[in-house]
C-alpha cells in the first residue's frame, strides 16, 4: 500500500474510473445494517433494575439486569398484543408486561399469564446475548448461534487505573457509514478541526493503508514537529518539536479506535519520554440514518488529574461535535435533495472507501 | 360458549394454531375503515352556527346546524377549487365558500355563484346523512341509500333524568380495532387499571362469551365480594359484600356499551338493593390510525349529586387515559419497530378476536 | 375572446366538458416543475459576501458574490462528500468546503483540493446562471446553453426614481401553479379581500382574456365608479366617480404582473388626472408544494412619501397574506384528504386555465 505522495495521479485516475459504476461495492447510509456484529447497547452503568427502551438497529429492545446483575435484553414488544415490556415493571428476574401481566424470565420465556390457568408453552420474546466489557455492555442481534464473545473488541485500557479516561456522548442523526468513513479519514482535520487536531503539517503528512482481515488501519509517523494541542497540552510540551505517530483502526461496524503517540527526544527532569493515548469510538445504528454515540479519551499519564481531564473533556466534545453537526448536514443534504448525486472520490478516500468495501461485503453476505 | 377455567386448554391449541395462518380473518389497525356504519360526528352542542371542521373516516367534513337546528354534514372541500368550505361563512341555511362566494344548501347543491349569471347546474358538494340523538350527533359516510336511522344504537339512558351522567372525550393516536379489542378485555384491568376496576377477584371470575348478530357480549357474575371502588364509593357501600353483574358489548364499529349491576344483598335503611351503571364508549376513526373518542359514565343513582359526579369523572377520566396511553404506546410500536410480529392470542383474547372477526368481514365485504 | 355575461352558457358548457377529461391538460401542484425559466433566486441584497444557502425548484442552491460583485449561484452540495457548502467559506472568489477544503471557483471549477497535489481535473459542482436585475438576483436552471438573459422579464419601474414602491416577500407552502391560477383570478377579491381590492361592482365587471406568446392576459375597464380603497386613498381621491382599467398578466412561471389606471375625469388644482400602479408579483418554487415569493407595489406619484408607504405595506401585506392563507389551506386539503377530487371549473376560470395549460405544456416538453 503505497503512500500517498506516490501515487496521486495514478489513484485518482482508478477512483474516477470507480464513479461511473455506480458506487454500488461501497457500503452508505442505504445499505441494510450489518447485524452480526457485537454492538454497544449502552453504559454498563445505564442498564439496571428499571427497564430501559433503547432501538438498536431498527428493533425497539428492553434492557434491564437480573438480580445478580447479568444485563439483559429483549425485543421491547409484548409477544401478545404488542405492548412496550419496557412500560411493564421487574419482579425479580422476570419482565411483567404492564398490560396483561404476561412475565418473561430472562431468557424470554414467559413463565406466567394471570388469565391462563398455566403459561403458555409456545409464548415467548425474543432476547439478545449481551455482555459488559468495562464501561459498556454489548448485545449480538444477529443470529444467535454465532454469538461469540471473542469477537468482542477488547478495550482494556478502559478498565486499566493506569490509564485516565474521560468520556461523553451523542446522539447523531446520520448514518453509521458515514461516520466511519469520517473517522478513518483525516484530511478533514484542519478544516473541521481547526482548533484542535487539525495541525497543517499533520495534514500533509504520509500515510500509509492497509487491511488486516476486515479492519482497515493507517498509519502515519511525523518527525520533529509541533504537537497538537489537544495532545500536548495536557502533557505540557507545546514548547517542544516531538515524533508523533498515530494510528486509526476501522475495528468492526461497532467502533472505531485511534491510537496515538507522542515521543520527546529530550523529556525534562522526570518527565516521560513517551505520551499515548486511545481514542474508542463506539457508535450503533439506531436506524439507518441515526446512531448511538459513545466516545472514550484516554491517556498513559496523570491519571484522575482533574485539570487535565476537564481539557481533554472539553477538547474532546468540541472535535467530536463538529463531527457530529458535518454528518448531520450531510445526512438531510442527502436525503432532501431532489437531485441525486454520486459522490466523487480521490486518493485520500481509499481508506475510507476500503470500510465501506468491507461493509458492504458483510451487509451482502448477511443479506443471502 | 364455555367458561375459560374449563377449557383454557384446548383453546389455547385452537387460538395458537390460528396464528400460522397469518392472522389474515380479524381486523388490525391496517384494515381499511368500515363505512357502513353510523358514527358520532362530535357532541350536538359542538355542532352550531359557526361551521366545525373535523376529519372522519379519512374524509374532512364541516358540521354546521340550519336556522331550524337541523345538523349538516358535507364535504369541507369547495367543488370548485378545494378552499376548506369550514373557512367560509353561514348565511342563512348556506354555507357561503370563502375563495369565490360559492354557495352551497344544506343538500350541497350550488345555490349561488357570484361570478356567473346561474348556479351551475352540476355543481354540488356531497353531503352526508346525519341525526341528533340526545349528547351526540351522528354521521352515515356509506351509501347514503343505506343510512337507515333504526340502525343508531339507542342509549336512552344518556337523556333519561333518572340517570346521572358523566362525561369526557380524547384524540387517541391508535385505532379503532385496538380500542375495541381493549374495551371488551377485562383481563387488563388488574395491570393497567389496579386503582380503579381492576380487582383480582374480577379478573379471575367465569366470563361467558356470546355473538348476537354482529355484536359480541361478554358476561360475567361474581358473588359475595367486595365491590370494586369506582362503583362501590359512589355508593356508599364499600364495607359490603355484593353480588355483581357486567355485560360488555361490542356494538358497533362505532360503539362499546359496558353496563354493571351490583346487588347489595342487606340494604340499609332506605338504600337501593340494587345500583345499576351504563358506560357508553363512541369512538370514530379519524385515520387508520387515530380516533376521536367520546366517553359517557352513567348511574341510575342520584343523579346530580356534584359529589359522585366530581367522583365518576376523575376516576374514569384516570382509568381510561391508562387505556388511551397503552393504546398509543402500542400504535407507536406496531408502527415504527422495523420487525414485524403477528401477535399471539389465547383463550381470553376470544371476545375481542370475535370483534375483530366481525370488523374484518364488514370491511371486505364493503371493498366487493 | 368574448366578455363574460355574454358567454356563460356555452363555456360553462365547455369546461364542464373537459373535467371528464381528467384534468390532465392543465398543471397542477403535482406537474414537474418547469425549469427552463429566470427564476428569482432572492432580493440582490440578500446575496453577498456570506454565502446563503436557498433551495429552489427542489435543488439545494448556494449563493455567493464575487468581490467585483458579480452573483454567484452554485448546487449546495460538494461532489465529493455532499457537504453542503454554504457552511464553509469564501476566500477570494472561491468557496471553500468546510469538510476537506476542496475550493471551487465561480464557474465552479475544482481549483485546490489540499489534500492533494494538484486539484482533480474532473472536479467541478455544478453553477447556474445568474443575472441581477434592480432589486432581485436571477437564476436559471435550466440547460445553461438556453439561459438567455433577454428572457427575464422587464421591471424598469423597480429601479426608476419617478416610481415609489413598498414591497414584502412570504415564504408559502403551496404550488406555484395555485398561486398563478389566485393571481390572474379576480372573481375572488370580493371574498377573499373584502376590505381592500374587492369592490363588488368590480368583480361584475366585463373581462377580455387573451393570450401573446405564452402570457395570458385579461383586461378590465370600470366607468363611473368608486375607486377602491387601496388605490383611492392614496391618490386621496375616495369621494370621486373614476374610470378603472386594470391589467394581470401570466408573464412567466417565475412573475404575475398587474398594472392598473386610475382616471379621475376632473382633477382638483394640480392634481393628476391619471394615476398608475404596478403590482409585481414574483416567486419561485422552492418545491412542488412550497414557494419564495416577493412582492411589489409601485406608483407613479408621490415616489418616497412615507405616510403612502406605510398605508401601501399594511393593505398590501394584508391583501397578499390572504392569498397566501387561502393557498396553504387548499394545500392542506389537496394533500392530506383521502378521497381525491377533480376540481370543477367555470367560465370565469378561463385565464386560469389558459395559464395552467401553458404551464403544463412547458412541463411536459421539458419532460420529453
């Protein structure tokens, strides 16, 4: 995968020639939603003892825990007369419809009619597998029997006290395609950007492509330059001209993770020579055109500083929301428009159009 | 028809079996209206001089009243160039169209048109056949050689003085089939209605189900027990033991008439033996999925006394939004959740699957 | 084409003939929107150094001047992520893409696209042409080959001193065909606008209706009558007998114009005998059921007087805000009542007609 520098003409020339065929190997916010992929619910802190109604890729779920704390979600509709269980209330493990009283245990079997001498044998609610994973707790709602918690991404900087984490959220009304095409993206940081990780140098900078399985990760490595605020100000060396190198990782349908460094060549007193940080984009589709947001800013220094959590909580929800209002603008310019329009792509898209690749291989699969 | 206690079992196979075959003999909310039928166009008093727009079956009308009180129902829709004809003015017993003058009598023919020397003769607007019956005003939208006023269900208790009434009305997001299957279950009542008609022992006595005609009938009797509050305070008899008697009868399309006696087998002092309600529920389709909802709580009782009536009106009103708010919350379901679901039925379902059976017939024999 | 009161009965006759037909020869809201025409895309003042962002026959629009001043009319939409780009920037005479600072000048040329080393050669958005002329900026949608700058229609009097004009806009959810049809329909004003432009013994008045080119016009003359207020007061001559004659004209899907003489056979001291107005009537679509309309009124007398002013904005507000109401109820109705209608016409109808049939002629050889 050759950078970019190199291989302008000869790229831009293969992305024309892609337009005219009509767009339809990449994924957009038109393309049925991927369902066999393990994707967050909610904050694991979210989901407790009062039933909560969340739609997740097009199904309106219940989520609530069991008695001894095991998250669980259901298809948030009575099986009877279609009532919302999540209106219902939770006696013990078991989800009492608030129509009838019709109970499902957690494994949606309903385990009582009160009009019916006996439950009824075949009357049941379809339930998701979910798991926690730190701060957020995941559900599969592909087939069941493909369930595998090993293809949850692991996020273990996000339970580790080493690191410090803020986090926030949104909820975003534009397509999941769309936004991961915006994180894997990066030469929109100076313009949209800015204020914050948009540095012109890092823009122009090299960049390398590839695909490991069904991820896409670039790659980029920056010698002796400014840092960007958002990284070195909270390490304390805007002063200095470090390496930055950083990482973007389309993990899954599910998240996005941006993994970066900064290395002082001559850190001062005991100062770290090396700064990291994690960037956990964590998005579910709500619908085709909306999502569920949550992002995680973590670092490897002064974990629990309230000063330089209050920066990076701020420097986060200030990039992340011009995120969020372009993929909104986008999203109604799309979708009100009368005349259609099949967006051109250049050179620096191929990431992003390598994800929507994969996307929309996956969405086909399912779709057989 | 048999009691449920005895032979939940077997229809509860016959009802599951159903479900297979797609749900496809009773009306749902998709269902196209039923025409044939006359249906209350609003309260009598809210139809007068100044013309009432209002949307039934689809269809905008405008209600107004001649000099002589005769209620009018037409199109609210000129011939000419569709100007809502509700937006015009009375003169006399025409109603005059507020864009061109055009007038219109209370057949709908064009009487006057002020830019032409003559009425155009084939000019009109349609007009619908329409009767007071004491608080309501009804409207025939079917083939208006059908509007046979024998067929208005009498309820002559809501003009008899011996009896004291009650009333309210809402604008229900949800459709008729679900408020009808709703009015003629009781098994809710102890789930969405535990403070007011929902006593255990209710929901647990014998009911009996019967057709006459095209209205369905469900019955139920309960000996020494304890009266339930909405009947039993206005009576004063809450320390009692009664016997109690209901029958709830799917009318009409447009009617659900409940109506409960309870016997005080030791009457004290001049009290009554026996204190009798009618509950008049009317309710006609706005849309396929909204509902214009009248509610009438009658007693045969003191009638007048501001204390029961102030009594009767909260304790309705509360009991029948916890009907409208499930309604709407199961419209927004059915609607909206991307997944569709034939809802499962068993044995207490049976009264409100004989309605919709009946509902479903009508329709389709109306679209032949 | 003869006077009305003469031909009544034969061309009620004939229109009642063509409803049978379907109504299919005339436009309607639903008729494809006509789009070789000047159109106006806003007042000239509205369009500057910020780029406004206007959507006009169904397409986002952004416009922009350049800094010699020449307008700017561009798709709002960035061909390469759909950005819309009146949300980024001008620098120089080029707009600049808030999401990737692709930049785009006046002929909508790619000229930097920053991540890259060269700008696309095939990048482009698409511009339109565009014309000012007085107080509005023009725009042509069309095939930009036939955008000829003659076609816009002449309005000296908006630009020369000796006429004084107030003038109004109104955004209006309704089909620019209704409004052309309300506009060159004067059987209306008694109705609609009582109090300001409808005199009865105007609306009985003999009308010619003809057709130049593709305009219709019609053409009144009242003798010996009052004038009516909003001409009458103020030329101060509301106690005299006066001659009338009025013009309204089709002009183009994009302007109606009236024009309209005052002759006061004896003029008192220096008083003029004639006095002269011209009503400009312009809008453009915005969709098939939505309109940007700005409205004119100009005289030939007392040019800049501010109590004449003032008494022009108000009646003229007040007269065209009718007209605006009475659409967006028609509107209203057309779209939401489920039992559809085929308006009836009448004679007086005929310039409507005739309008609505020029109109659907230029739809469907656009079509072709």
């Amino acid at each position: 995968m050759g950078t970019i520098d190199q291989k302008i003409q000869e790229e831009n020339a293969i992305f024309e020639a892609m337009a005219p065929r009509g767009d339809d190997d990449f994924a957009n916010y038109a393309t049925p939603l991927i369902r066999d992929c393990w994707y967050a619910a909610g904050r694991s802190t979210e989901i407790g003892r009062t039933p909560l109604a969340r739609r997740l890729l097009g199904i309106d779920v219940v989520l609530y825990r069991t008695q001894d704390g095991r998250p669980v979600a259901m298809r948030n509709r009575c099986p009877h007369r279609s009532f919302p269980l999540a209106k219902g209330k939770l006696v013990g493990d078991t989800l009492v419809c608030g129509y009838h009283g019709m109970a499902f245990d957690a494994d949606g079997m309903c385990v009582h009619m009160p009009a019916l001498n006996s439950a009824p044998a075949s009357a049941a609610v379809r339930t998701f597998p979910t798991a926690d994973r730190g701060p957020l707790t995941w559900i599969w709602m592909g087939p069941t029997h493909l369930a595998d918690e090993a293809l949850i991404p692991a996020t273990p900087w996000l339970e580790d006290p080493a690191w410090g984490t803020v986090t926030g959220d949104f909820h975003i009304k534009a397509d999941y395609v769309g936004m991961h095409e915006n994180l894997i993206d990066q030469t929109h940081f100076p313009f949209l950007h800015p204020d914050t990780v948009g540095t012109p140098e890092y823009a122009r900078s090299k960049l390398v492509a590839e695909i490991e399985g069904d991820q896409v990760i670039i790659r980029r490595r920056l010698d002796n330059a400014p840092p960007p605020a958002v990284y070195g100000k909270p390490a304390g060396i805007m002063h200095k001209r470090v390496t930055r190198t950083s990482e973007a990782r389309f993990v899954s349908p599910a998240m996005h993770r941006a993994y970066a460094e900064i290395i002082d060549p001559a850190p001062e007193g005991d100062q770290p020579e090396r700064y990291s940080y994690y960037i956990t984009h964590v998005f579910t589709p709500e619908s085709n055109t909306s999502i569920h947001y949550w992002w995680f800013t973590s670092r490897d220094f002064k974990p629990g500083n309230p000063e330089i959590d209050t920066f990076l909580r701020e420097a986060s929800s200030k990039a992340y929301y011009e995120d969020v209002e372009a993929l909104e603008w986008i999203m109604d310019v799309v979708t009100k428009d009368e005349e259609q329009q099949f967006d051109m792509s250049f050179a620096p898209d191929r990431p992003g159009l390598m994800a929507r690749r994969i996307m929309y291989r996956k969405a086909m699969a399912e779709a057989r």
